[in-house]
C-alpha cells in the first residue's frame, strides 16, 4: 500500500528566508508521481510541483523546489525566498503511473507553515 | 469562471437528511475525482470518473454515498441518510486525461448536525 508521511506539524520561517517541508513516502510501485499542494485558509487546493519517479533531474517550479532522493524515499519541498503569503499548509502527495488515466492521490496529513515579517 | 466551480460552498443538514454537492470541473477536462477532507487530516479519495464513467469508486465509505456524471462533466455527489461522521470538506478536482496536475475547487463543507 502507499503511504506518505509529513513529520512537521508546523513550521515557522522568517520573511525571504528558505525553508524546507519533509515528506516522506512508501511505495512498492516503480513508477509513482509525487506532488506538492498548497491550500490556504481559503480552502482551494493549489498545485505546486510534480516529481516522476523516473525523472533524473529534481523538479523546480519558481520558487519551489523538490528535494527528490529515492532511495530514502524522501520528496522534501524546498521553498526559497518565503513571502508572507506562503503562510498555508502544504500537503505532499502520491499517485501510481501505471494506473492508466487513474491519478488518484494518497496524501500526508500536512505542514502547516507560517511566514513571519 | 476558469476554474472548478462547488455548489454549495457551504451545507448544513440534520443527521438523516439526504444532500447533493455539485462539481462543475473545468470545460474539456475528461478526469473528475471527488475527495474527502476531515479536520485536520489530508484529502481521501472518495471516486474517479473517466468521461461519464466512475472508473474507480474504491474510496466511497459505505452505500450511502453515491456519484453521478451523466453528460461528462458536471458531477453530483449524493449521500442519504446523513450522519454527523460524514461532516468534511467535500473536494472536486478535475484534469486532462493523462497529464499530472489536477485542478481543485474551493470545496464544499458539508456538516450534519
């Protein structure tokens, strides 16, 4: 079965500095996809990153990168240069590739994640 | 709008009662997928439907809950016999077929009283 794990419950991070959001994963697939979501107090489930698993090269999107090191298991999110509104929590999530058009996710709990000006 | 659209954003119903929640996903996209959000917890997979079939309807709780997408793209959410435990943001999000992300709305937050 496929399990993610996020260690953090919350996390704090000064203004323009980086931070890093754990998550780690369990999987007997070989071909698995890894993603990151934002969701602020809104409520609106917000894409951030994907990662393949067979992807040489760690995802980056802006701001956000993806700290992917498999044979940990680990898809940790790096986000640089935080700005007040980053305030949110994040979610780290799985979908098995091999499942035809199938990308049902499985999540972790969730980072909470506060800027500080 | 753009975007996936919920109706209701909000809902409140006695234990017992019947409710719909209505997703309309973004125009073209053939992937609908219905989670579920407690408190605190992540999302869970409820449904997924391809086109106007449910393809994967492995995370449905028990036979009270129920979904629909007659046409391809609106989608109904049904659950009879309300009870307080099914109190959750209800998530949609739809996407391309084949392609990774999938686009959320802003969720309906269903509580039975």
């Amino acid at each position: 079965a496929q399990k993610i794990t996020q260690t953090q419950p919350g996390m704090f991070v000064q203004e323009k500095e980086a931070v890093t959001l754990d998550c780690t994963y369990d999987t007997s697939d070989q071909s698995y996809g890894l993603f990151w979501y934002k969701q602020p107090s809104s409520g609106e489930m917000i894409f951030l990153i994907y990662q393949g698993s067979y992807d040489e090269q760690n995802a980056t999107e802006g701001r956000y990168s993806l700290n992917f090191q498999k044979a940990r298991k680990s898809a940790n999110l790096v986000i640089s240069a935080s700005q007040l509104g980053d305030s949110a929590m994040y979610f780290c999530a799985m979908s098995r590739v091999n499942a035809g058009n199938n990308r049902k996710l499985i999540w972790g709990l969730g980072t909470s994640l506060a800027v500080n000006p | 709008g753009a975007g996936v659209s919920q109706t209701p954003s909000n809902k409140v119903t006695e234990k017992g009662k019947y409710v719909e929640l209505r997703c309309d996903p973004i125009s073209g996209h053939t992937a609908l997928y219905w989670y579920r959000q407690s408190l605190g917890q992540g999302p869970e997979f409820l449904i997924y439907f391809q086109g106007t079939g449910a393809a994967d309807d492995s995370g449905l709780p028990n036979d009270r809950f129920f979904a629909v997408r007659p046409e391809g793209s609106v989608s109904t959410l049904k659950i009879q016999r309300t009870e307080r435990g099914d109190s959750a943001v209800y998530l949609c999000a739809s996407s391309l077929t084949g392609r990774t992300e999938a686009f959320f709305g802003q969720g309906t937050r269903l509580t039975v009283v």
